[in-house]
C-alpha cells in the first residue's frame, strides 16, 4: 500500500498480523494501539511486515510508535443496539472522568490563558457549541477577553491577530481540518496555541503548546454525545480554577445518573412528533448553545429540520415560523433566565405551538415536562443535553434511520 499525506490525517497500524493505512485510528483500533502518525507531505510504503516513510524531498524520515492510550478502551455495542446509545449511556462514567484533570497540567494551561491578552476559541459544529459555554464561564467568571469564532470563518479574522493573542482550539478528533487550518494561521503570526482534545497523538496535539484530553476512550458514532460533555467537564474544570467556581462532583455525577430516568418518556415524545417537519429549540445564557447543541443533534441523526435560538430572538422573525403543533423545546432550568424564557413560551402557546418544557421546574405552560435534576446553575448544560441526545436518537429510530451513520456526514472532517 501507498499513501500521501497532505493536509489530511494519515497513520500507519502497525499489528503483527499486518499493518493498517488510515485516516482515523478507530479503522484499525480493534486490531492493534500500536500506531506511527506521518507528518504532513509525507509518504509511506506499507508491507505486511514493513514500512518506508519518505518526505517530499525523497529522504527517507523516521517516527517512533505510538502507543494509543485507548487499548483497553471497549469497541463493542455491549448490550446496546446501536453504539450512539451506548455512549449517551458511558456519559455516567465520562464526564466524572473529563474532570480528573492533572491539577499541575490545569494550572499551567490557566497561567497560560491569564497571561493572554486576548483569547480567541475556534471549533466546529458540536465544538464550537462548547466553546460558546466555555465564553460564557471565562467572561463571566474569570473576566478573561474571549471571543468564539467558527473554525471555517477565522481566516477572516487573522489580521487580529498578534504575541498577545492566545489560541484555543477545541477539537474531537484533533484532526478537523479547518481548526487546523486555524491553528496553522495562527501559529505563523507568533501565537500560542492551546487545545482541547479528545484524540491521543493527534495532529492538533502535536501542534499545540499544551493539550487537555477528553479523557473519554474511543466515540464511535459519527454525532459527539459524550465527548460534547466531557468537553464541558474539562472546560468547568478550566474556569474552577480560573475563577472561585466551586465544583461538586458528587452532585453532579448523581445529576447524570439521575437524568436517564426520563429516557422512556423521551421515546414516547419521539413517538409522538415523529411527523413533524421541524423542530425549534430555545434558550437563554448559557442555555442557549445547548439548544444549538438539540437542533444540530436532531439534524444530524434524524434528519429533521431543527434550529437552536436564543429564545429572545424568537420575536425578531422566527416567530413566523410558529404555528399549529409546531414542537418547540424550551429548555429552562431555574436559573436567571426562566422567567424570560417563559415569556417566550407563552409566545409560542398563543400560536399553536406545542412546547416541551426541559425544566427542573414544571409549568402549566409547557404541553410536555421533562424533569432534570437541580444543580448548581452554571451546571445544568451537562444534564440538559443529554435528554436532547435521547431524543435526536430515538426520533431517528422512529423515522427509520441508522443513528451511527448519518447520511453524507463523517466522524472526521479532514477536508475545507
């Protein structure tokens, strides 16, 4: 076999039965954690028992082999259907896990956003949504200067830049390539780069100063479930230490289990709009990239028409949109925001629109109440989303879709 690297992930599975050529190191992880990464214009010779890798110069390099830390890490379904299931059900374990962060490591990747003076985040799609809960916390918390930008759009933004901006790429796979396009922008104008990655030895790791690692083993299905909260963890573990946020870990894991308590009624609601055309989710605050986070779920997986607002942008034309058995999911804990997020849900009522109400709180508004479990309120993202994952799976189950593999999407986007 021969392969070329350019601009896209290329790694050699090196097992003692044969060796693998692959973009993605879940295409031979069944089979060997032994791996060797080629660097970018790069090219490899893959025998059974050999390999040659070549620059493009026609000089031959080596690299030393990896040991991918996911070894013991469990590929199989186990008794779930389907592998999207089985990791919305592993988030009980991995987001306890995302926040066992290495307390030196956490602190010196803290020192490092406090000596920035300006903090831009680039990610994409699922992402991207935590970097928006990570600007909330470190603007609101720790009065860091902070801007999100999506991964495809910085290009356009890298005249701001300078030694004093700090870069922090957040990432799945570590090899998505417009935040490595970003990264690579980035670094040729003298700025630091830091990152949040769940992939071990991935390109963005390699071309990060610092790295925290999800911690989270192998995602298998294409839309993030897990890895989207244990994101989250590593980020509140972040702005603990940034700020005087106090994190109760205990509470929080208890949250988590608590919250699969509603997955029954999560599939009946799926039952019973699985008809619908379209699908609006609203938040406010740091609520607001969770609905983001619900739409993009149910778009990926179920292919339905769904959009994430700001719940007070609903007046400014979406309420258009609005009409006759409409569904719409608040999602309203019992913080700040509710009170005006239910303004907005009585709009929706007196258009015929039919809301699900994700709340701690029951309201006699809400045609549906899925109840989550009370937290401390910066913290109910990691209990409100994952209902909205349950429900992004089972409505693709009820309108016959394969939930692990969406159509014309991949777990990996390695081109622009």
């Amino acid at each position: 076999l021969y392969g070329v690297r350019k601009d896209a992930p290329l790694i050699i599975g090196l097992s003692e039965r044969g060796n693998f050529l692959a973009s993605d190191v879940l295409a031979f992880l069944e089979h060997t954690n032994k791996a060797v990464f080629l660097e970018n214009l790069e090219v490899a010779e893959v025998r059974r028992d050999s390999y040659t890798i070549w620059n493009f110069e026609g000089e031959e390099v080596q690299h030393e082999i990896s040991t991918l830390e996911w070894e013991s890490m469990i590929l199989s379904k186990r008794e779930f259907t389907h592998y999207t299931l089985k990791e919305i059900h592993e988030q009980r374990e991995t987001i306890a896990l995302a926040f066992r962060q290495d307390l030196e490591d956490l602190d010196r990747f803290c020192l490092t956003l406090q000596g920035a003076e300006r903090i831009y985040i680039v990610g994409a799609g699922t992402s991207y949504h935590a970097g928006l809960v990570a600007k909330h916390l470190f603007l609101n918390l720790a009065k860091l200067p902070v801007e999100v930008i999506l991964a495809s759009e910085f290009e356009e933004y890298a005249t701001l830049l300078d030694e004093g901006t700090l870069l922090l790429a957040i990432s799945q796979s570590g090899e998505t390539a417009d935040v490595l396009s970003a990264v690579s922008i980035a670094k040729k104008r003298g700025v630091s780069v830091l990152s949040i990655v769940n992939t071990p030895s991935s390109t963005l790791a390699r071309e990060s100063e610092q790295t925290l690692y999800l911690k989270c083993g192998p995602e298998v299905g294409v839309a993030a479930t897990k890895t989207f909260t244990a994101q989250l963890a590593v980020i509140y573990s972040i702005a603990s230490r940034l700020s005087n946020l106090s994190i109760d870990l205990k509470q929080i894991t208890e949250a988590v289990e608590e919250v699969f308590n509603v997955e029954r009624q999560i599939a009946y609601l799926a039952q019973a709009f699985s008809t619908s055309k379209d699908c609006y989710f609203i938040g406010r605050g740091i609520n607001y990239p969770i609905a983001l986070e619900g739409a993009l779920k149910l778009k990926e997986l179920a292919y339905v028409h769904a959009e994430g607002l700001a719940a007070g942008e609903l007046k400014h034309g979406t309420l258009a949109l609005i009409s006759e058995g409409v569904p719409v999911i608040a999602i309203n804990p019992s913080d700040k925001t509710y009170h005006d997020t239910l303004s907005n849900v009585a709009e929706i009522k007196a258009r015929g629109g039919r809301v699900i109400g994700l709340s701690d709180v029951k309201n006699s508004l809400y045609d549906y109440h899925i109840k989550i479990p009370s937290v401390e309120k910066l913290f109910y993202p990691l209990v409100e989303v994952i209902p909205l994952q349950m429900f992004a799976y089972y409505s693709a189950l009820e309108r016959g879709q394969n939930p692990d593999y969406p159509r014309n999407l991949a777990k990996s986007v390695t081109v622009k």
